[in-house]
C-alpha cells in the first residue's frame, strides 16, 4: 500500500510541474515581443513588451523591472529569483533624491549564458556569450566573452577555456543548420 501511495504522489507532482512550467510558458510567450524555439519556462517568469528572446531559452524564474529593451540570446539557461533592471531614477535632474523621469537603458545577454540563483542585473549592462554568473550576484557593468563572475559588484574570478568553447559553440552551431 505504501508503495502504491509513493507512486500516486510522484505522478501527480510530476502532472502537477508539467501543468505549470506549460502555463509559465504560454504566460511568457504573450508577454515579450518575440521569441525562438524551444522555450521553457518552469517558474514564475515575467517580461517585458520590448523583451526579444532566441532559441533554446529555459527560465526558471526571472523578473523584468522596466520598459527598456532587453536582448537575451540562444541557449541561454537562467536561476530561480533573478531580476534583469532596465530603468533607474534620473538623480541628474532638478529634484532630490532624484525627479520623476525615468532613464531607460538597453540590457544584452548573448549565448550561452548561464544565470545563477537570485542573479540582479542592471540597467545597461551586456554579458557577452559563454559567460557565467554565480547565484547571488549583482552585475553592474559588462561581463566579457567566457567570463565567469560573481559577487556584489560582480567581478571575474575566472573564466571558460575559449578555445574549448568555440569548439563547441561551432559544433552546436553546425547541428543546427
């Protein structure tokens, strides 16, 4: 009997997370402007109008503050909790701490990145292709090709052996086709 109880609750978990990551899914695909193939969304995920998203794309939970544009590349694989900002207050203007208007700025992400758990990205900031963020960091300016980065301001600590990745990327590219 117990066997058989462990066996009704896997399969109704396992019909219960398909039935939400299709949801998430279709959720996400009226909210961006475009998107590719092969998408797959497995938490609570939402995006912008000016969001464009390319092929092979897996969130499992990520949140757009703002209605700057926001560029996230192919085979591109993000945490749960992770917040991409593309506004920020003007602190320039004539008012203290800052005025009412809101400065939009552009955010790119290329392929193959990997975003971390609870990863926050500003407004601005491109993280080239290969790169990897660690769960819990804060990105405030560009991240290289291959990089790997993390902490608050997120800095590079290491990074992918180029050589390897492009041998791969070719590959992958070439399956494509």
């Amino acid at each position: 009997m117990q066997y058989m109880l462990s066996d009704i609750y896997h399969a109704y978990r396992s019909v219960r997370s398909e039935l939400a990551r299709r949801f998430y899914t279709k959720f996400v695909k009226i909210q961006v402007r475009s998107y590719g193939s092969s998408l797959r969304v497995n938490g609570p995920t939402n995006l912008n109008r000016s969001t464009t998203l390319g092929d092979d794309v897996h969130f499992n939970g990520l949140e757009i503050n703002g209605e700057g544009e926001v560029e996230i590349g192919d085979h591109f694989h993000s945490g749960r909790d992770c917040i991409i900002h593309t506004q920020r207050h003007n602190y320039h203007g004539e008012e203290l701490p800052y005025d009412d208007e809101m400065i939009h700025e552009p955010v790119v992400v290329g392929d193959n990145v990997w975003l971390g758990h609870r990863v926050i990205v500003l407004p601005g900031v491109t993280i080239e292709e290969g790169a990897i963020v660690q769960a819990g960091s804060v990105v405030v300016e560009d991240v290289p090709k291959c990089a790997i980065v993390g902490g608050h301001p997120a800095t590079q600590f290491a990074s992918r052996d180029e050589d390897h990745y492009d041998r791969l990327r070719s590959e992958q590219l070439d399956r494509k086709r």
